[in-house]
C-alpha cells in the first residue's frame, strides 16, 4: 500500500510539473518514516526539473494547521498543491479551497 501511494504522489508530482513551476505540499507529519521518505523522494525528484520549486509544510497533524497551509498556498499563487490529508475528512474542504482557486 505504501508503495501504492508514493508512486501516485511521484505520478502526481511528474504530470504536475509539466505546467507547474510552484508546487505547495502539505504533509500530515515530518517525524512518520514512509512520510519521510515520500518528502524527500519528492524534494529530490523536483531538484532535477527546471524551473520546478516545491514548497513542502508539516501539518504536524493537525487538521486546522492543514487547512491553513492551503490557504497560504491559494494566497502565495502556487500552481498545484498535494495534500496528505491529517484527516480524510477535511479533504473535502481543503479540495474546494483549492478548486474555487483554480488550482489543482
């Protein structure tokens, strides 16, 4: 399951990129090994693109800092955002955010 999900998270990231030059991430929490991993192999990935900058934010899982993070990115203009969502209920808020943006 966790290779599942990171390589949709890369997927997401590489077909992102291509009209992406700002990339907002919010992750549930920094100290989580697969979490971990997934950050790096994404800040890794994005240093080989030109032009590609990642802004990636630890939610330290809280849900309303989460929240917060995306609405830094809607006002800051990034070009896509990729959540991992502290809590599975809240994503349905945070996607409208983002969509009423236009942001993917």
């Amino acid at each position: 399951m966790k290779k599942f999900i990171l390589g949709t998270a890369m997927a997401l990231v590489m077909s992102t990129t291509a009209h992406a030059e700002t990339v907002g991430v919010s992750m549930a929490k920094f100290d989580d090994n697969f979490l971990t991993v997934l950050r790096n192999g994404m800040t890794d990935y994005a240093k080989t693109l030109s032009g590609v900058t990642l802004q990636v934010e630890d939610a330290q899982n809280d849900v309303s800092k989460q929240q917060s993070q995306i609405q830094n990115f809607i006002a800051s203009k990034v070009d896509a955002i990729i959540v991992n969502p502290v809590d599975t209920d809240a994503t349905t808020a945070m996607s409208k955010l983002a969509a009423d943006a236009g942001i993917p």
